[in-house]
C-alpha cells in the first residue's frame, strides 16, 4: 500500500471517528430505519383496507338482500371467520415452514385474489329465490366476491411481525410494536370510509379504489419478503428469556408475573387469560354502543366512536417507543374501579340529561376497561416466536365478543344485559395486585407470592411468605368473604329499597334509592381500594346492579329485544284514558290512547290533524280508496286510514314488531281498524319487488326515524320500484321525523331527478290533540292533481332541493354526513 493511500485511509476512518460511529453501522442503521418503515406502511395499508372492505361489501350487497338480520348476522359472522382462518394460517405455515419458506407461499396467496379483482360484487345475480334461506346465498358471494382478498389482507399483520422477528433487526426480540401501524390503519379506514369514500366515490369507483389499493399492498409484501430473505437470521434467540430481559435499560418493566409465565411456556391459563382479556372489550364496545344509542340518544354513526376508541387502546398499549408505559397503564387500573362506579350509577338511577355528560361517561368508563385489558394483554405478550398463536387467541377472544353480542344476546335477554355483564367481568379481571402494589407501595411482595396467585387464577396479593400452613387459613378466609360480602350488599339494598318504595312518599324514593345506590357503590371501592380483591369488587358490583334492577321502579307493560333493538311498551294501567306507548329506546315509535273509541283514533305523527291526515282527506276517492301499503308496521296506527273492505298492506322487516303490535292487551290498532289488514315480514324493498305493479294508490314510508335510516330504501333505484308499484295517479308518502337528519333535500332531489312534484310539511301545531306529536312528511306524485288540494294548502310548500342536479341518491351513492343536522 502507498503512502498516499494509507493516508487516505486513515483520513477516512478519522472522519469516521470524528462523526462517532463507523460506515458500517451507519449503512446498517439505514438499513434498519428502511425496513421498519416497509413492515410498518404494509401492515398500516393492508389495516385500512380490511376496514374499508366490509362496509362496502354491505352497500353492495343492501339492493339485493335487504337489512334482515340474517343478511347481517352471516356477514359478520363470515367475516369474523375469515379473520380466524387466517390468523390459524399465519400460525401453522410459520410453525411448519419457517418465515422465509412461509414467504413464498404468502406471495402466492397474495396473488390469487388478483383473478377476481376488480371488487365488484354481481349481487343482482346472487339474489336470493324468494322462498331459499338467503344466508346461504349470501355465504356463496361473499366467499367468491371478497373471500380471497379479505383472507389476504387480514393475514398481513402478525405475518410482517414474525416475519420481523426473523431478521438481524433491533427490534426483532419484541415486535408487537408494529400493531401500533396496524391499529392506526384501522382507525383510518373506519373513519375514512363515512368521512371521506362514501361521501365522494361512487360504489363501482370505490371498487376499483380499493383494488388498486390491494395491487400495491401485494408490492409491499413482495417488498417485505425479498427484505426477509436479503436479511441474516437473527444472532440471538429470545425463547428462553423473557421480553423485560431483553427491553432496553429505561424501558418499563413488565408484570412480576411475566418472566415467570414465560419461562414455563404457554400454559392453559395462560391462553384462557388472553381470550377473556380480549373478549371483555369487545363485547363492552359493542355493549355500550347499543346503550347508548339505545337508552340515551339514537345518534347516527355514533358507533364510530366506541370502535376508534377500541383500536386506538391497541396503539397505546403497544406503541413502539416505550412499550406500554407503566406510568399509563398503573393510572388506567388506579382508576378502572371509579370508572365502573360512575358507569354503574348512571345506569342504576337511570340518569337521561344531559345527555352529552352520560355519553361522555360510558365512553370514559369503556376507554378505561380497554386500556387495562389490552395493557395486560401487552404486558404478558411472548417472546417473537409465540406471536401467531399469541395473535390467534387474542382474535378468538375479540371473535367471542362478537359473536356472544350480536348474535347470543338478542335471543337470550330482552334488554341489553351483555352491557352490564362485561362490566362485572371487568371488575372480575381487575390487575389486583398492581392495584394493591400502588395503593401500598412501602409493601412490596415476594416475587413468590405473585407466581402463585397466578397460577392459581385470584390476583389478590397476599401479605404471607411462602408458609402455606400460615397462610392457608387466611387465604379460605378472604376467599369466602369474596362471596359473603357482596351477597350481603346485594341483601341489604333489595331490603332497604324494596322498604323505601313501601314507606316513603313517591317524592322522595327516587332520592333515597339513589343514596342506596350510592352507598352500595362505594362499598365495592371500597373492596377495590382497600382490600385490592377483584373478585370481591367485581361480584359486589354484580350484586349491586342485581338488586338495584330487581327492585327499580319501572312501568313498562312490556319488553322484549330482537336482533334490532330493545322494544318497550309503556303505560300507566287503571286510569281514564290509558295510553300505551311503544318505544325503542327514548324514541316514540306510536301509541294508542285506550278512550272507548272504535276504531282507534290514529296519533302520535299519524294524527287526524297532521300531514298524513291531511293528505287522505285531499286525496280523490279514487286513490284514497285504492290498495295502500305502509313501509314499517310500528304499533299499526296506519291502519285506521283504511276504508271498509279496503285492503291495506303492511310491509315490516321485525316479526317481533307484528308480535307485539297484534298483542290486544297492548295495541288494537290491526284488531278493531276497517279493512283487510295483511302483513308481509321481510325486508321491504325485496318484498314490494314481488307484489303486482300498479295496484297502491298510496305507498307510505315510515322507516327514516331512528339512527340506523335504511338507505336502500331512498335511493333512485326505490323510488322507481315504488312508482312501478303505484297507480299512474298514486301518491308516494315519506314520514321523516328525525331529531338528527334532515331528508328532505334527498327526497327532493329523488324527485326533480324523476319529474315529480314534492311538497312538504313539518307540522309543529300539538297542543290541543291529545296523543299528536311533532312530525315531518314528504309527499312525490307524477302531477299536482294526483295530491287532490294539497298544493293550494298553505300549510305545505315545494321540497327544498340542492343546486347539484346530479345530486341523487342511488344503490351506487349516499351520502349520510350531508343530512346531519349539526346543532
């Protein structure tokens, strides 16, 4: 070597050494920084899309199979089915293969839905034969429409992140970090779709939308794989030593019981733990979303909230930086007992205003359950190589949610007590020892004693060595007081407001049944501050809840809950004009006043003196006495607008709402109402789509008043379908009481897009007729004498329309965000 170039070199390496670290690490470094934002961007994009797909594939589906609940039970179910079968792929090929054999095989799968994109799907020629179970129609398309896709997509995040786990990486020994990308993806999609694609993006766009996005999903995880192959193995393995070992000085450190439960492996419990850890959320998120669009205010797309709320708890617990911060996870469980009490007072004093505050609280007290849970889930994660199977409980956990809401609840209970029940089993599943750890820090445990209450299933801290001679008695003793204890509360507040019902003035029981409640209340903070016994708190919550339900005044005559909601009938028996009401939630849906009248008096938004009274007074005998046909049977108050011998057509997707409204003790309206009354069950639009055209002079659609508008059957596509099934003088009635939407400008635009005239009333005019609310109905003809003297009423006037003539709802476009109204 010359001297030039020796000096070249060492001015070289001098430089090197001045910057504080050699080429070499820098290229490495990049290298590193390359990689994690490749894994980080495919997990991140193959998220969005998961989300993205499933909403579209209903709006694609809706025309053809209609909203019965079998049409979205089996959507869910395939779905979440889908998840499942994917996670167990993951698991067995990497298991079986390794990660860079697994690879190839992936991209292969990766390839295969490219035969059925674009999305797209054929639901016309998929619809169900009028008499076949549409369920297994429904299965057909959507395992041959979005199967493949869907299968490959949900595969992509643990698949990146042991995939991770198998290079030279940094972070290859913990890379639960990236479902941090994973859960931020979702966010985005459930927030994209509403906010952003539906709004802009015909559904035939939103197709090829999502197809291009898989086409680049697809180079991604080729991307990913050719960096996994390019990459050394890692030089260390992490199975037999536990991920606080290996976290970096400064890094939090993780439950006593971790290093334990590593060391011995994956034991039943272990993984029964993670499914209940994972189960409790998701039930919860779907719990509190019925409540409180139920029970509180049925807010359109509120459900949004809850979900990102759900996923967002996931990026906390894992984000990469500082993996779970103990600071935040020890304030969450500090507060996770309050949380519950607060949840639980609203619900037992059955507190309504404001309404905001109480939303505001079963939110709070949600997002509090899910960071403890999904931070114990964190915190008790495997080395690298467990992560699929770590993954695959955790998605049978939140699958068992699910399943137990959606399709367990509605047939087993007649209210939501899936709500109530995850809380109990949030206060069952409370960190006790990491609350007692905080509470008395100056009394540090023996390692010992945490090993064994983990295994033996109670998180109590015990205060004993490892006597068990000593401690045994004690530990019977604070067992059977676990149970004694709240069996005596739940006791004593069924006495005392079974007693305060009989004693007290009617003034003041509400009052002191509230002081009970919260008495009872802050015994179990009491069990969970003091004594840190989770079982205790949580069943002294259970027994709360209990004796305060059994006991609570109610004057419901009837309740019952189908995969639609919870339906209540209210009223007060044994006084001069008895009313009955129905209601979903705090929503009216129709009454009858019990005066001796016969037939009924129609009331509430169907009243003699409000629009759709108006309206069949104005109309020519013709059509007034023509077939008509209501969509939406409610309490069947419609029906006392038929004539003698006229007939009159019910069209009602709920068999529980017919159930109940043919009930004489609750409603007459079918009974004792003139005419030849008929109900059709099924989903409406598929229903009208098989009965004889042209035979209604009047089709009245009565579903647009609760948060979940139908869509489907305000489209252009349906308004045609009711104009085939009208008479060429037959009147379209639309009833839009809504306290959120405003859709008038949608009808009006359906009907200057089809030539009809529109008219509208909002009639505000209740006092003085007794049962008669506040309502708002649209009315759509071919020509103005169709609607006999309603256009020279001053009371109606022209439909408001927005200046965008192509602005039409159709099966392809809607746009709820822009029928909000935001006050």
């Amino acid at each position: 070597m010359s001297s030039s170039q020796e000096e070249e070199r060492n001015m070289s390496t001098t430089t090197n050494k001045e910057e504080g670290y050699p080429q070499k690490k820098t290229s490495a470094f990049s290298g590193a920084i390359l990689m994690m934002a490749l894994f980080s961007l495919t997990i991140f994009l193959s998220a969005g899309l998961l989300f993205l797909i499933e909403p579209m594939f209903a709006k694609f589906v809706l025309p053809s199979f209609g909203g019965t609940p079998a049409v979205w039970t089996g959507s869910m179910m395939f779905f979440q089915a889908a998840l499942l079968s994917s996670y167990l792929y993951v698991h067995a090929t990497a298991a079986k293969l390794g990660a860079r054999k697994q690879a190839v095989v992936h991209l292969v799968v990766m390839l295969l839905p490219l035969l059925v994109l674009p999305v797209a799907v054929p639901a016309q020629e998929w619809a169900p034969p009028a008499q076949s179970n549409p369920i297994l129609w429904l299965l057909g398309l959507l395992l041959v429409s979005v199967g493949l896709p869907f299968f490959a997509v949900a595969a992509t995040n643990p698949l990146i992140q042991r995939w991770l786990s198998e290079t030279d990486h940094p972070a290859s020994k913990d890379p639960y970090f990236l479902y941090v990308a994973s859960n931020l993806g979702s966010v985005i999609g459930l927030l994209g779709y509403p906010l952003l694609v539906e709004p802009s993006l015909r559904l035939v766009s939103q197709g090829v939308m999502w197809s291009i996005g898989y086409v680049v999903l697809v180079v991604l995880v080729f991307a990913s794989a050719v960096v996994l192959w390019r990459s050394p193995a890692p030089t260390t393995t992490t199975d037999s030593s536990s991920i606080e070992e290996e976290a970096p000085a400064g890094a939090p450190t993780r439950s006593p019981t971790a290093p334990t439960l590593l060391r011995e492996g994956l034991t039943l419990t272990r993984r029964l733990r993670w499914i209940a850890l994972a189960f409790v959320p998701s039930s919860l998120m779907l719990g509190v979303t019925a409540f409180i669009t139920t029970d509180i205010t049925p807010v359109p797309l509120l459900w949004v909230i809850p979900l990102s709320l759900y996923l967002f708890s996931f990026v906390i617990v894992f984000a990469p930086a500082v993996r779970m911060p103990a600071l935040i996870h020890r304030g969450m469980v500090a507060s996770l007992p309050i949380a519950i009490a607060l949840v639980v007072v609203t619900m037992l004093t059955e507190m309504r205003n404001p309404y905001w505050l109480l939303i505001l609280i079963h939110l709070l007290g949600f997002f509090v359950v899910a960071m403890v849970m999904h931070g114990e889930l964190a915190r008790d994660r495997p080395p690298a190589r467990h992560l699929t199977e770590f993954y695959l409980w955790v998605a049978v956990g939140g699958m068992l949610g699910g399943v137990f809401n959606a399709l367990i609840a509605p047939v087993v209970f007649n209210s939501v007590v899936e709500y109530p029940l995850a809380i109990i089993l949030a206060g069952l599943l409370m960190p006790g020892a990491m609350l007692a750890t905080l509470l008395r820090p100056q009394q540090q445990q023996p390692q010992h004693s945490h090993q064994q209450e983990q295994q033996q299933g109670d998180q109590q801290p015990t205060t004993a060595a490892t006597d068990s001679s000593s401690s045994r008695p004690r530990l019977l003793d604070a067992r059977f007081l676990d149970i004694a204890l709240p069996l005596a509360l739940g006791i004593v507040v069924a006495a005392l407001s079974w007693g305060v019902d009989v004693i007290l003035d009617p003034r003041w029981t509400s009052v002191a049944f509230g002081l009970l409640i919260g008495i009872g209340v802050g015994l179990c903070l009491w069990f969970a501050y003091s004594s840190s016994r989770p079982i205790r708190f949580g069943l002294g919550i259970a027994a709360l809840i209990i004796a305060g339900t059994l006991t609570a005044g109610t004057t419901s005559l009837w309740q019952d809950r189908s995969f639609f909601g919870v339906y209540k009938v209210i009223g007060d028996e044994g006084t001069q004009n008895t009313e009955h009401t129905l209601t979903h939630g705090d929503t009216n849906h129709g009454a009858q006043i019990f005066d001796g009248s016969n037939p009924p008096t129609p009331t509430t938004y169907y009243h003699r003196t409000g629009p759709i009274g108006q309206l069949f007074d104005a109309l020519p005998n013709d059509t007034a006495r023509a077939p008509f046909a209501t969509i939406g049977l409610g309490t069947g108050t419609m029906a006392c607008y038929a004539q003698p011998g006229q007939q009159m057509t019910f069209y009602e997707i709920d068999p529980l709402v017919e159930k109940m409204a043919r009930d004489p003790n609750l409603f007459t309206y079918l009974r004792d109402c003139p005419g030849d009354i008929n109900v059709v069950l099924g989903d409406a639009r598929l229903s009208l789509d098989r009965a004889a055209d042209r035979q209604y002079g009047v089709i009245v659609a009565d579903a647009f008043s609760s948060d979940a508008v139908p869509v489907h059957l305000m489209t252009r596509e349906a308004l045609d379908l009711y104009l085939a099934k009208l008479r060429s003088d037959g009147v379209m009635a639309y009833h839009i009481s809504n306290r959120n939407l405003n859709l008038e400008p949608v009808l009006g635009n359906l009907a200057r897009d089809r030539g009809l005239v529109c008219y509208t009333q909002f009639d505000g005019q209740v006092e003085g007729d007794p049962g008669k609310l506040v309502s708002h109905w649209v009315m759509m003809a071919n020509k103005k004498e169709d609607l006999g003297s309603v256009p020279n009423d001053q009371r109606w006037r022209s439909c408001v329309v927005t200046s965008d003539p192509s602005d039409v709802w159709t099966d392809d476009f809607s746009n709820i965000l822009s029928t909000f109204k935001w006050h």
